[in-house]
C-alpha cells in the first residue's frame, strides 16, 4: 500500500512543476470570480502551499531561481513599456516623485523606529529605507487594461530607477560599513564601480542590440538575447554593490525603442514572463509568509503593523505632494500610489542582509521581529497596490474610451501583395505600424498566382501568405490572408482593390537590390494609372526597430489632397508605435496646417518642423541621413493640386542622392475622375 504514501514536501520535480502549473492555471479562475487581482491569488497560494501552510512544496532553489528571473521580468517589462515621448515630458515629475517616495517615507519611518519602536541609529535608517523602496508588483494589471502609457503610469514607473536607487545604496553603504569598509577607500572604490558599471550598461548595451537586431531577425535568437542582456546587466549591477533590479529595469529602458509594441519578440517576452517566471516569482514570495510567527507571541505584530502603516502613510504622502504639485487629478494620484506602494524584492533583500549583519554585541542589525514583520509588509503593501491599481486601472481606462471611425470615414483597409519572402517582413511591421488599432481587421496579405505558374510558384506564394500570417500574430494581429490567379501582379492587386474596398496599398522593395534601380518600377507605375487609393513604395534598409530617426518630405499644398489627414496619422501612428519623433520638412503653409492637426490627435508623439519652401532642397539632406533614417516623401499623381513637374523626377532624384537611406516614396489618396473623395463613402 506504499501507492499512497507521501511525503510531504514533495521533492519530485515533475510534481513540483505540476503543482505550480496547476496553481498558474486555476488560481485566476478562482480570484477572478471573487473579484481579487490575479497576483493577491498567487501569494496566497503560495501561502497556502508554503511550508507555513499545507508544507506540500519546500521554497527550493527552483523558486529562487525562478522567482528571480520573474523579479527581473518585472522590471524589464516596465522599461519595455514606458513611453519614451511621455517619459522625458515627465522626467522631472517622475524625478519629483522618486524623491518623495524616498524621502518621506524614510524621514518619517526613521523618527518612528526611533521614537516608539527604540531601534538604534544604523536599524532605525534601515528599516526606513525599506519602507521607501518598491517593486512594480502590479505593474501587469495596466498592461493587461491597457492603461501603462498614462501619464501617472510613466512617472510611477521612472520614479522607480530614483527611489530604488537611493534605497540600494543606503542598504550598500550600511552593510560596508558594518564589514570594515567605512574608510574614505571604501566610498572612492563604490564610486568608481557604480559609475563604471553604469557607464559600460549604457554605452555598450544598445550599440550591440542594435548589431544584433539588425543581423539576426530569427526572434528565438533575439528573445534569448535579450534575456543575455538581462542578467548580464542584472550581474553587473550586483558586482557593483547594487542590486540586479535596478539592472533589469535600465535594460528594459535601454531596450525600449528596439522592442516596440507591434514587434512580435515584444509578444514573446511578455507571453514568456506572464505565463511562466512571474507567477512563478509571486508563488515564492507567498511561501515566506509565516503567520503563525506573525501572530504569536512576541512583538512581531506589532512591529508588522507599525511598518506598513509607516509605509503606506509615506507613499500616500508622497504621491499627494506630487498631485497637488502638479495639478493631477485624484485617479492619477491613486494610480501613481498602487504602483508605488508594493514592497518585495528590495525590502526582502535589505531584511535578509540587515539579519546577516552582526552587531558588536552579537545581535543582528535587524532582528527576527523586523524580518517577519517584513513579511507581512510585503503581504498588505501587495493586496493594497493590487486592490488600487486594479480600480484605478479601470477608471482611467473607461476616462479615455477607444473611439471608432465616424459615419463619414471609410473604413481603414491596407493591403500588402507578397512577393519576394524577402520582403513579408518588413511590410507586415510597416502595416501595423501605421494601422488604426481602433479596428481588429483592416490588414490583408495578398499573393498573385498565375495562370502557368508550376506547384513550386504556387507553394511559395502560400508560404509567403503563411508567413506573414505568423508575424502578425505573434504581435496579437489579425491579417486576411488573400490568393488570386491573374494575368499580371498589377491586375491581380488593382482588381483586388476594388473588390475589398481597399485603402492604402503597401509595395516592398527588397534591402539588397540593385541601389542604382529606379524607385518607381513598372509594378509602381501601373498601380499610380489604375487606382486612387494611398500608395506607398517603401524600401527598408535596416529592420523598422532599429530605425534612428524619421523625416518626411512634403510639397507646398499637400494639405489640400483628399488623402492628406490619412497619411498624416498613419505617419504619427508609427512614430508612437516605434516611439520616435517625427521631422516634418514642408512650406510654411503647410506646417501651419499640420502642427495643430497633430497637436490636437496625437498629443504625445514629439514633432519638430523645418520650413522647405519646394522638395527641390531634398538632396540637401542627404548627407545627414544614414541607412538606420527613414525619410518619406510625400508625392502626388498628376493631375493633383500638389503636383508640379519637379515631382516627376523625385523617384531618380532619390535613386541618385539617397542610395543607402530607407525610404518611403508615398502617393496620398486622390480625387478620383467625378471629382469626389475616396474617403466619402
């Protein structure tokens, strides 16, 4: 009868794996039906599975090592996300609350620890620091609202990189100096390391990931990368007295504009880490808790509750000075406080390392009541970050509802014909940067075939549609897959135009081909003579991530062409979607058209404006550009309000003076013969 037998806690690892599988899978059914966050349900089952708990699993090095791969992806991931146009508008928002979540909790945790709790000096500014630190624990729940490019998101998350980096460094300075390193040696040689380290992690790290992405597209090699540059940074980070966290997160800020939203390795890494290493990382942290110490005997209630009542008064403080400052609204407020109030990772690491620290009669700097008061800190700050942010979340995401194209507006619909596989790639990044991501089904990938193609022809043609497929669904979009036999690749694209009602058309000029060809084929040209929707030509010389910089070209009266607000928000759609700013070169006419129409649509996309009288000062700009700038020039057809001769000879013009320069040649929509647009249904 030995089948039943079991000895608790389960060793084996394929039950391990399965007990925390299960755990994964069932606790947010569970949660989601009593309405509690998905992450209070992880540490309570990790409680409950703890060895303070049902004792069915040991805290063994597995949930070290996955907790901290999970701890990182946290950090990661808010890097990832952070909207780079609204973090540098905020930088000094978020610098004013980095500093506030620092110094007010600390200056008011050090009075009490001194005054009521009776700590001495080094536990009382110790013990401070941990309740000013913080862990984005609830950072998931704004992604998963869809709320992490608000403006209290991004300075809560920025304001991280300050208050975590002051609190590391006051628990680095206490444990050298209670290790013999007090001496004026032991600053210089901090110093020199801190500096160093930072120093090689943002000087080296996005030169070789922009090497890198650019020679290797195969996203399982990039996703293993970037978990390269993860632990590396983390690692150095550590070497330099600091902790890994505050590297994971500079990476993912280091990363940011080579990961944008509508890369598929974004899809990946964010799969990977919410199904997996998270929940792994929130599973350990409930099976520290042990509430039967915690409520016992002795003093560690007490001081369990001074501590977090010290914590969540100092960061609510903060989070109000920083509102009232800055004239915010009471939602930001408490969105900026559920995201700053977790503690975990850095409060457990200061509580671990002030245990080890021997103090000269003995006792450690910080005792057993400190350390499972600690825990339960990090239980409450974990439910109320959750609870708020979870409400918080919601509000700000019902305040700014996603509108759907007017009665008046014709439906988005952008085609890409598949040709060369070279090519699927690029065009399908290119489409879903600049689609409406108000609708779920405007992308179509077309394939010609024709009449006397053999079954190799016919077998790549799907290929190239199954491709490009892939692509857009590892980035959690869905593209129409469409084939069709035709006499020519001009008939086929015209006639399918028609029959899907399509809007934008999108042509792709492979990387490698001849840089003395003309931009305009005979493909180009057929399409300008038999449709009036948007064109655009594109040839991309660098992946769309690793593009630097985008500058558009436009010709005096371009605002009065029919497509001219389409290709205006498709152009600031992929600027925020690759988090670039956006170069507009055009008449004085013009830009007074554009800057409000921009300004009042997209009002985070940075822009600047130079005035160019005509596009005949193009060539000008050529020895500013590189193959990593994508300049796009406005044309027009003939027949146009904008057109004149002068753009006739564009395409040789960008043939001869920008060979090695990605490019868009775009043709806006144009009246058609009756003289009406094609926006108006």
């Amino acid at each position: 009868m030995d089948w039943f037998k079991l000895n608790l806690p389960i060793t084996d690892p394929t039950w391990i794996f399965l007990i925390v599988l299960m755990i994964i899978l069932f606790a947010p059914l569970l949660f989601n039906r009593l309405r509690i966050p998905n992450i209070i349900g992880m540490i309570l089952a990790g409680v409950l599975i703890g060895e303070h708990g049902l004792n069915l699993l040991a805290r063994d090095s597995s949930f070290e090592l996955f907790g901290n791969v999970g701890l990182y992806y946290i950090m990661l991931l808010a890097g990832l996300n952070i909207n780079m146009g609204d973090f540098k508008r905020n930088r000094k928002k978020a610098a004013v609350l980095g500093l506030l979540t620092f110094l007010v909790p600390i200056t008011l945790g050090f009075v009490i620890n001194l005054s009521f709790l009776r700590y001495g000096v080094a536990t009382s500014i110790l013990l401070a620091s941990m309740y000013a630190s913080y862990t984005l624990i609830s950072y998931p729940i704004v992604l998963r609202l869809g709320v992490s490019r608000q403006r209290s998101v991004s300075i809560a998350v920025g304001a991280t990189a300050v208050t975590d980096t002051l609190t590391l460094l006051v628990l680095a300075v206490i444990s050298g100096i209670f290790h013999g390193g007090s001496g004026e040696m032991f600053w210089i040689t901090m110093a020199v390391k801190v500096v160093a380290t930072g120093a090689v992690i943002l000087y080296t790290f996005p030169r070789i990931a922009r090497w890198f992405f650019r020679k290797y597209d195969d996203t399982v090699m990039q996703f293993i990368f970037v978990l390269v540059m993860l632990f590396l940074a983390a690692g150095l980070m550590e070497i330099a007295g600091l902790e890994g966290i505050l590297g994971a997160f500079i990476t993912g800020l280091l990363l940011n504009r080579l990961i944008p939203n509508i890369s598929p390795l974004k899809s990946h890494i964010e799969f990977v880490g919410n199904a997996l290493f998270i929940p792994f990382f929130l599973i350990g942290v409930g099976m520290l808790i042990n509430l039967n110490v915690i409520f016992g005997d002795g003093d560690a209630l007490k001081v369990a509750a001074v501590m977090t009542a010290t914590a969540l008064c100092g960061k609510w403080i903060a989070c109000l000075i920083t509102q009232k400052t800055f004239r915010m609204s009471g939602n930001e407020r408490r969105l900026m406080f559920g995201l700053s109030t977790s503690q975990a990772a850095a409060t457990l690491a200061a509580a671990l390392i002030g245990h080890e620290i021997v103090l000269p009669d003995g006792s450690p700097l910080l005792d057993e009541d400190v350390l499972n008061g600690t825990i339960l800190l990090i239980l409450v700050t974990c439910i109320v970050s959750s609870l708020v942010t979870e409400n918080a979340s919601k509000k700000a995401a019902l305040e700014e509802p996603l509108s759907s194209p007017g009665p008046d507006e014709r439906a988005e619909k952008i085609l890409i014909p598949l040709a060369n596989p070279d090519t699927v790639n690029d065009l399908v990044c290119m489409s879903m940067a600049i689609r409406d991501q108000r609708l779920s089904d405007n992308l179509y990938a077309l394939s010609i075939i024709y009449d006397n193609d053999n079954a190799n022809a016919i077998s790549t043609s799907q290929r190239n549609l199954e491709n490009a497929a892939r692509t857009a669904a590892s980035a959690h979009v869905e593209l129409k897959k469409l084939s069709r036999y035709d006499i020519n690749i001009a008939s086929g694209i015209i006639h399918t135009v028609k029959e899907q009602d399509i809007s934008s058309v999108i042509i792709g000029l492979r990387r490698d081909g001849d840089i003395k060809s003309p931009i305009l084929g005979n493909l180009a040209v057929n399409l300008l003579r038999g449709l009036h929707c948007e064109i655009m030509v594109m040839r991309l010389m660098v992946p769309i991530n690793t593009l630097r910089k985008i500058l558009i070209a436009v010709p005096p009266k371009a605002e009065y062409e029919a497509g001219f607000r389409i290709w205006v928000e498709q152009v600031c759609r992929m600027g925020m979607s690759l988090g670039r700013s956006l170069d507009f070169h055009a008449s004085q006419e013009t830009v007074s058209v554009l800057k409000p129409m921009i300004s009042e649509t997209f009002k985070s996309i940075e822009t600047s404006y130079t005035v160019m009288p005509d596009l005949s000062s193009l060539p000008s700009l050529a020895p500013e550009l590189s193959m990593d700038t994508l300049l796009i020039v406005v044309s027009s057809r003939h027949g146009s309000i904008s057109h004149d001769n002068t753009l006739d000879k564009l395409p040789k013009l960008l043939a001869r003076d920008f060979p090695h320069t990605s490019l868009i040649l775009l043709y806006p929509e144009k009246f058609d013969d009756s003289g009406h647009s094609m926006n108006i249904n």
